[in-house]
C-alpha cells in the first residue's frame, strides 16, 4: 500500500498533494489558482494534510507549503525496496544459472554435432579416398599388363624375324659358298680334263706350251681358291654381325621399357 492510500485523503486532499508533490512549495493561493479551487476548500485540505503529516509549511513573510514523507514510511519503504532488490537478485540469479545451464547444455550438443559431422565427413572422405586409391591401382595394373602383354608380342615378333633373317641369311651364305666351291670344282675339273687331253696329244715339241697353259691353268685354280677363301670369312663375318645385331633387339627393348617405372 502507498503512502498516500494509508492517508485516505479525500478528492481536494489529493488534489493540493499532487499539486505540492508535482510543483514543490505553494502558497495557499497559488494551490486554489492552480487547482482551480476555492481558497476556503484549499486551506481546509492544507490543514488535514498538516494533521496526517503529509504536508509541512515553510516560515518566512509568505507561508508556503510542501510536500512531507514520513521517515517511519521511508524506512519501511526501503526494508520493502531492499527485499525487492534482493528478490529480484534472487530471481535473476536463478534465472541466470538456468541460462548457463541451458548454454552449457547446447554448446555441449553443439560440440557433439559437430564431432559427429567432422567423423561422417572423415568416414567419408577415407572412404572415397580407399576407393579412388583402388581404381587408381587397377588402372595401373591394367596398363601394366597391358605393356608387358606388348613388350611380349613385340619380343616374339622379333624373335620370329630374327630367326627368319638369321635362316635366310645363312641359307643365302650355304648357297653361295655352295655355288663358288660347285664353280671352283667344276672349273678344276675341266681344266684337268684339257690337261690330260693335251697331255696325251702333243708331242715332245709341244710339250713347253702344254705345261705353260697347266701352269697358268694352276695360276687361275689358285687365284679362285684365294679368292674362295678370302669370301668365306667374309660372309661368315657378315652373317655373324647380322646375327648379333639381330639378337641386340630384345634385349634394347628391355632396356627402354622399364617396367618398373609404370
């Protein structure tokens, strides 16, 4: 209850309280010009207010009137505004625990959430790694087999031509020493044929000329033999370095495809 409502002041009582209250010491007057109220009226609430207490007068030439609060209302007004304080700590202290609490609660949830975001997005991202790592390594194994597959065609294929060159060539050399020796035999041959035919024909006379042409028929045997012999180890030279050369093949494409490498 407040001060005013204990004093159970009437309509003009209040009206001069409001009236000091709102605009701090009047005369009697100036409260009836003010409040637009009969002087008489004015000074019977003045002194009803005087008798509560509410209202106190100032000495001087002119007595002017103002506003009293009791100290006993003050007093307890503040034990009453003291409790409120403390009330109103009480509350908002309790209210303030509930609002850590209900932080604490959603920072906690919060922090789980985004644990459990981070873990997916890791789970995740291992997951699309393993499987990007798996496809990587059996595109490279495909590759690899695919190379050695190759490497291995190009091998046979090469072996096959080697083998081929290497028959032909030597094949070529059988025949062509075949054919020189067949040559060089057949030539021998009939050179002794003649040799003997002048041998039994001519006469003593003859027989000078007969053994320069043998001798110059021996001259031509030997120079073909010569001749023979310094083509043999030729061709046997040429043949060999075709072979070697053919065998080099395999063994450089092995050395430039390194598969370790892939």
């Amino acid at each position: 209850m407040s001060f005013i409502e204990r004093l159970e002041l009437t309509l003009e009582e209040k009206q001069v309280y409001s009236l000091l209250l709102g605009s701090g010491q009047l005369t009697a007057f100036e409260i009836a010009q003010f409040g637009n109220l009969h002087f008489s009226k004015v000074q019977v609430a003045i002194d009803a207010l005087q008798k509560k207490g509410a209202v106190g007068i100032s000495e001087g030439y002119f007595k002017k009137y103002f506003v009293r609060i009791p100290l006993e209302y003050l007093a307890e007004s503040s034990d009453q505004i003291g409790a409120s304080v403390k009330n109103n700590l009480a509350n908002t202290s309790t209210f303030m625990e509930s609002k850590k609490t209900e932080f604490n609660e959603l920072r906690t949830n919060l922090v789980t959430q985004l644990n459990e975001s981070v873990s997916r997005k890791e789970a995740e991202l291992d997951q699309k790694l393993a499987s990007s790592s798996s496809e990587l390594e059996n595109i490279r194994n495909q590759k690899k087999e695919f190379i050695v597959s190759k490497s291995n065609e190009i091998k046979r294929d090469l072996s096959t031509i080697q083998d081929e060159q290497k028959q032909s060539l030597t094949n070529f050399v059988q025949e062509t020493l075949q054919n020189n020796t067949d040559s060089i035999s057949r030539a021998k041959s009939s050179i002794d044929s003649a040799e003997a035919a002048i041998s039994q024909k001519n006469t003593e006379s003859a027989s000078t000329s007969s053994s320069q042409v043998v001798q110059n028929v021996n001259q031509t045997l030997t120079s073909i033999e010569e001749i023979s012999q310094t083509l043999k180890p030729k061709l046997e030279l040429l043949g060999e370095n075709y072979s070697a050369n053919i065998g080099e093949i395999p063994q450089l494409l092995e050395e430039s495809i390194d598969l370790t490498k892939i």
